[in-house]
C-alpha cells in the first residue's frame, strides 16, 4: 500500500508527545525507563464503547481517552497462536513458523527472542500474570519467573444445573453462555485481575514489563449476571443476512467452535442474539477488570512512568458473512482494537493508520530504548524524519508521507 511507510511512522509520533515542552522527538521518553503494563484480551474485536460499539467498556473508553486509539490495527492471523507468536517477536508468520494453532514459537524458530525476554535483559522484572503467550513453551526462558494462572478446569461453570459440565474440554461441552450471580472474582478473569494488582504493588519501585492476559470473551461466554444485566436482549440485533457468493468460498468454516458447546448450534435468531448478548456482557466484564489495573496504576502513582498498550489478539464473527468464531482472512476476523497511553502522550487522539501487531516490538523498543532484534520485520517509525506532534493542535505531520489528523 503506497501509504503504509506514512502510515506506521504515525505511531510514535502521537505517543511521544511530550506534556511539557510541546512538541517531542522520538525516543525522549528514554531517559524516564518507563514501566510497561501490556494487557491483551482473547478474541477482543473492536466491540467496544471508544470504537462505536454498543458494548458498555468505560475504563477501556477512558484509556483511549488519555492515550492513542488505532481504528485500523491489524492481527497477522485469527489464531490464537500465530498471532501471539508474531506479537511476541515481532516477526511475521512465515518467520515464526506458527500460522495457526501450534507449534510453540520456541520449537517452530528457536533463533527468535521474544519480547519478555527482551525486557528482562534489558534490566526490567518480566512477568506474566494469565494467557499472555499461549502456552508456556512459547518462551520458557523469557520471564522472570514462571508465569501465573489461577487454578482452574476449564470451561468454568457455576449454576448448579451447569456445575456438572465444569471440566470438560472434549465435545460436547457445556452451555455456550452462562450469567451466574456470582462476585467477580468467581469467574477466572476476576483472579487474574486480583493478582495483577498485587503484581503492581510488588512491582512499584523497579522496572517492569507486566504482562496480563484476559481469557474472556472467548467462549464460553461466562460472566457474571451483573453484566448481562448491563444489556436489553430486546434491543439485539442479528448482522444484516449477506449473499453468500459475495464471500470467498475458502473463507467459510462450519462454526466449528460454537458447535462445539450445548446450545451453540444450529444458531436460528434466537441462539444468534443470546451469543451476541454474552459476548457483549464478557466484553464489559472484562472492562472491569481493566479498570482494577488502571485504577491501581493511578493509586500507586505509576500513571506517569507506564506505558499501557491494549491489545486484542484478533476479532471474532458474530454473524457477519453467517459466520460465528474466528479462523478466517476476513476483515471482522482479523481486524483488533489497539489503545496505547504512554507518559506525556495527547490524549484522546485517533488515527486511521494501518498498523500490524508486528509493529508493537519495535514500537516498545524505541519507547523505552531497548535496542531491537535484527529479526523485527515490523517498522518503527522513528526511523523517520521529521515526526512531530503539536500538544496544542494534535496536528500530526510525518513528511508528507502520508499525514493523519487525529481528530
């Protein structure tokens, strides 16, 4: 794409802006060492209140309004694993050598060194607190200690008519949704949040690169009832029925992972606004736990010295093209929200620019600068010049290479 140099050299421009001299140039947040809290949510698309959806996320809104929210970010796979694989190396699938489900990065191209690992030798505490990387073999050797997730038997349920399925992983699975009555922290997402804030604590007086892994809203869609309370199942609505030689034959699947619980098939319109309505509500529970971590940050006074990257690790069909789940190269699959709130940036700001999950390495590299990997194959753009943002008028300018107003 000719804009895509242009496009990319957007992304550290508007996170470097510096609070007190005005306009900055790349890397002057250097010398403050910055912490790093990189949350990432599985299966998140855009469905999100900063993003125009419906879906009811006003911590995740509130980042984006003091940070940088990207409109076309982009995943490099709908899998969990490549694109986990190419967000831990910045590299590309065909360099990582994972393009859907396995092998671990760590088999598949042992050369490769991975983000946490950059980190820790650069002098940072790594630590991984749930599904980060997607399984631990991916970088056995990157953190600082072995990652943390809460005990648990997945899928998880806690109405007494569901308990019985609670555990089993093979085909058929229990209900593709459940809304129990139950405290945040009854559900596993609500630990991982639990123990991330205690991480924080922890972590306060020394670098660090905080890695929080959010399994929701994968499926099942399980949360608690306070969040489907959050939602009108009148007011849902199914995605507008499309003709089918409109979508490329090699793109469709057989929802293989609703199949795959009691309830998720067939989806007539019923089933289809219940799987919107506990996505939605997963969303929203997922929020707030976000908002636990940002509002620790704030408690804490690391605000101004962590950069905060959210990251979702690709979309998920709800509907669209009579597709439910993820595993095409369709754009709802592939497209991911992205929000990025770094020390002095202007908030509040967006950009239409194109960027890839690969760009994320060399953009934390140069924020916090630690040299990069020769194996990088995404582009930070403080390798261009000249880049500046105007505090004032966030008016961005990249030399003409193509600008974006963030407005």
């Amino acid at each position: 794409m000719p804009f895509r140099k242009g496009a990319r050299a957007v992304l550290i421009a508007v996170l470097t802006a510096s609070g007190a001299g005005g306009l900055a140039a790349c890397g002057e947040l250097k010398s403050a060492r910055p912490n790093v809290l990189f949350i990432s949510v599985d299966d998140l698309r855009p469905e999100l209140g900063t993003y125009g959806a419906p879906a009811v996320t006003p911590n995740i809104d509130r980042l984006a309004d003091a940070g940088m929210r990207f409109e076309r970010a982009y995943a490099q796979a709908a899998a969990c694993a490549a694109s986990r694989a190419s967000l831990l190396t910045g590299a590309y699938p065909h360099t990582t050598g994972v393009y859907l489900m396995r092998p671990p990065v760590a088999e598949s191209n042992p050369q490769l060194t991975t983000m946490p690992q950059l980190f820790k030798d650069a002098g940072y505490e790594a630590i991984e607190i749930g599904k980060f990387m997607h399984v631990p073999e991916d970088a056995p050797a990157a953190w600082s200690r072995a990652g943390w997730m809460p005990e648990w038997n997945p899928p998880e349920y806690f109405t007494p008519e569901n308990r019985e399925h609670s555990g089993r992983m093979r085909p058929p699975r229990g209900p593709f949704a459940e809304a129990a009555d139950v405290p945040d922290a009854e559900y596993l997402d609500g630990k991982i949040a639990a123990k991330a804030v205690e991480e924080l604590r922890r972590l306060k007086d020394r670098p660090f690169f905080l890695a929080v892994g959010f399994i929701r809203p994968h499926l099942p869609f399980n949360c608690p009832k306070r969040y489907w309370d959050l939602y009108d199942a009148d007011q849902i609505t199914l995605p507008e029925a499309i003709d089918q030689d409109r979508v490329p034959k090699n793109e469709w699947h057989h929802n293989y992972e609703p199949r795959a619980y009691q309830g998720g098939w067939p989806i007539d319109e019923k089933v289809g606004k219940r799987m919107i309505h506990g996505y939605r509500a997963c969303v929203s529970y997922i929020d707030a736990q976000i908002g636990r971590l940002l509002d620790e940050l704030d408690r804490l006074d690391l605000a101004e010295r962590t950069i905060v990257v959210l990251w979702g690790d690709h979309g998920w069909h709800l509907g669209e093209h009579g597709i439910w789940g993820k595993n095409t190269a369709l754009d709802v699959a592939l497209r991911i929200p992205l929000i990025v709130r770094a020390p002095g940036s202007v908030g509040g700001s967006t950009t239409s620019a194109l960027v890839e999950t690969v760009d994320l390495l060399p953009t934390l590299c140069e924020l916090t600068g630690i040299p990069r990997p020769e194996q990088v194959e995404g582009v930070s753009s403080c390798r261009y010049s000249p880049i500046r943002i105007a505090r004032g008028s966030r008016q961005c300018s990249d030399g003409g290479n193509g600008a974006v107003n963030p407005d």
